[in-house]
C-alpha cells in the first residue's frame, strides 16, 4: 500500500489571482529587498503578480489538504511517544 504524501506541490502560477480572481494571469516576481530574498529561500512562499490587476504578493508552491494534516499530525504524536519511551528506559533501566 502506498504511503498518502503530506505536501502536495503545485504550481502557483496557474493559481487564481487573490485580488481578481482571474485563473493563469500570475507570473513569478523578483526579490525587490533583503526581506523578499530571505522568504523566497527559506520559506515555501515566492513572490507572483498578476497580469490583470496589477497585484503583487505571496503564493505558497507547497498545499496541506485535511488528510496530510491528520497524517502530520499522527506522526508528531509518534514521534514524542517514542521519545518519552526512550526518556524513560534511559533514566529508570540505563542510567542510575
């Protein structure tokens, strides 16, 4: 059985415009300072504007649907469980 993938990637340029709502107008915008390079390398998010309208801002490439939340969300719980039980074999069982 194949495993559900947590994030999806889309293309934000085929995305709808926030401020027109008209489908495929955005297009990739360049960092205009140091704040907007440092989204744009550190973050999921890059700067669009629209053709139409004339609105620039952030897009994300990366989308979470209900599903992959649940899935992020089972595996955080995992993860801490499992540390937990590992705390405790350490300190009562290993180290004394």
């Amino acid at each position: 059985m194949r495993s559900p993938k947590i994030i999806f990637h889309n293309n934000a340029q085929f995305a709808s415009c926030p401020n027109c709502k008209s489908q495929g107008s955005l297009r990739r915008s360049k960092s205009h300072n140091n704040w907007e390079q440092f989204v744009t390398k550190f973050t999921f998010f890059r700067y669009y504007r629209c053709r139409e309208c004339g609105w620039r801002g952030t897009k994300s490439n990366y989308t979470l649907t209900s599903v992959s939340f649940k899935n992020l969300i089972t595996y955080f719980i995992i993860a801490a469980v499992a540390g937990y039980l590992v705390k405790f074999i350490l300190t009562n069982f290993i180290i004394k």
